[in-house]
C-alpha cells in the first residue's frame, strides 16, 4: 500500500526542521520564528535541486530541455512581433525557427524510451491534459507553413534562396530609386506630380515586377513539390507595396508591348460585323431582279360589252 501523498511545501519544511534538528522544534514559542524562517530557506533550496519520490519535479536533463524550449519560444515570438509589419518573418526568424526545431525534436526523442530517468518526453509532453509544449510547437509550426517560409528558403532551410536574394535586392533598389527621386523632386513639384518617378525608376520596377512574375510562373509549375502554391509571405507583402506606390501613390503605369497587337484585334473584331452587313446588302442587291409587269391585253368580248354601253 503506498504511503499517503503531502503537499510538497509542508513535506519540504517537515524536511528541514529534521535537518536542523529537534532543538529547534522543541524551542520556546518566541524562537519559532528564525527556525521556521530557516526552515523555508531550505526547504526552497531544497526544492530547487530537485527531489526524488512522488513530488512531480522534473531530471535536471528534462529540465534544462523544457528551459531552452521556452527560451526558444521567446525569442522567435519577439521576432516574429518585431518583423510583422513590414512582413520579414522568413527573412530574420528562420534560424530561431529551426533552433526551435531542434529542441522539439530533442525532447521528442525520448518517447519510448523505458528508462525512469530520461523519459523527458513523457513528462513534458503527455503528462497533463494541456500539453503546453505540443501545443507551443503546434502553433509555431502553422504559422510558419501559412507564411510559406519554405519557398523563400533553401532546401535545408539554412538561408534565402538565390532568387529570393535577388528579388529583394531589386526591391531595395526599387525603394532607394523612389526616395532619391523624391528628394529631387518635391522643391519644384506638387505633391501629386510625381512624372520623374515614373520615369527614372521605370526599368528598376519593370525588373522587379517580371521577376515577381517568374517566380510566380516557376512556383506554380513546381507545385506537384508539395509546396503551396503562393509564394513566401516576405515576397508577396514587398510586391504589394511596390506597386502600391507605383500605381496608387505615384500614379504610374507600365507600358504594355502588346499594345499594338491587342488594338489591332479589337478593331478588326468591331468592324467584322459591318463588314459583313455592307457585304451582304451589295451582294444581294446586284442579284436583286427588277420584274416589269406586262400591260394586260382586253379581251374582245370586253370591247363589245364597252362599245353597247355606249351606243
């Protein structure tokens, strides 16, 4: 039959007074004080080094585990509220992404292990309804995949992608190209006349949207890799303010080399059905038949019958 359980802070004083011994707990009323006052002391290093038994205290190895893990969890939520706006989650988290990872996984590890004292995960993880730290790495896992940081990071995860590198490098030049020619421009100019904007920075943007373009094209034939079909959230949130700026902001506008072509097929599709009235009205006025109809000729008998009433 097991032993009846206390509560661990009357068991840890109860173990301190029988470390300082009986004089203290057979002292007069007036000296309890410092003895009790001690007593805790104790009983809190005491609890601080850890005890075996029933008390629900974790190995010093689990320990140090679940200490790491909740330093990993916030540092990367620190990053990701500090990078939120503008968006570069994937850009500056991705190591504390994987650091966190890999204390999961080093806690995770234990599940089936036997052994009394390194059975980590099953303290950690499956010991209570909750299961904070399931639900932690649960979490930070979903909010990684929706931002699709693995389309903007290598294979293993160890940094950007070469076009994820220079797509951003083409964004900063894009930026850097509004600013200058803003400084330049705002003495002279109203506000809403942004036209050396436009045309300074056009070949930058143009660059910076075709890429954009590419790498849509490219992720979207790539999607069997099992991917998501949009791009990383840092891409697509530095797209949507560049043209922000150009097409609201600025007020600019891209020409388009299928300008040509598309107005000549839209013409010749409007004119089509002139054409074809105009065709058929000649061509069947040139078959229309003009009948002339004959003078009837009188019958004698209707000459007699004439000739009597008048006779």
């Amino acid at each position: 039959m097991a032993p009846p359980r206390c509560f661990p802070g009357v068991l840890l004083v109860v173990l301190a007074l029988a470390v300082l011994g009986p004089a203290a707990a057979a002292a007069e009323e007036p000296r309890w004080a410092p003895a009790l006052e001690a007593a805790e002391g104790l009983a809190e290093e005491l609890w601080g080094a850890g005890l075996p038994g029933d008390l629900p205290e974790l190995e010093p190895e689990c320990r140090s585990l679940l200490a790491a893990f909740a330093e990993g969890c916030a540092a990367l939520t620190g990053c990701l509220g500090r990078r939120a706006r503008p968006v570069r989650l994937c850009q500056g988290c991705h190591g504390l992404y994987r650091r966190l990872l890999t204390l999961y996984g080093s806690i995770a590890r234990a599940v089936g292990n036997s052994s009394e004292s390194h059975n980590c995960a099953k303290s950690i993880l499956t010991s209570d309804r909750l299961q904070i730290v399931v639900t932690l790495s649960e979490f930070f896992n979903e909010t990684w995949e929706a931002a699709n940081c693995a389309n903007c990071l290598k294979n293993n995860s160890e940094g950007l992608s070469n076009s994820t590198e220079e797509f951003l490098d083409l964004f900063n030049k894009s930026l850097t190209c509004f600013e200058h020619n803003l400084q330049g421009q705002t003495v002279y100019l109203s506000p809403n006349n942004y036209t050396e904007v436009c045309k300074n920075c056009n070949e930058t943007y143009t660059k910076l949207n075709d890429l954009y373009n590419n790498l849509q094209r490219m992720n979207r034939q790539s999607d069997e890799s099992g991917h998501s079909a949009h791009l990383c959230i840092d891409v697509e949130d530095a797209m949507n303010i560049t043209r922000k700026l150009w097409s609201r902001t600025f007020n600019c506008s891209l020409p388009c080399s299928d300008t040509v072509p598309v107005i000549a097929v839209s013409s010749f599709i409007l004119f089509l059905p002139i054409v074809f009235y105009l065709s058929s009205f000649l061509h069947s006025k040139q078959k229309k038949r003009i009948l002339i109809l004959p003078k009837r000729i009188q019958s004698n008998a209707s000459l007699v019958n004439i000739q009597e009433k008048y006779s």
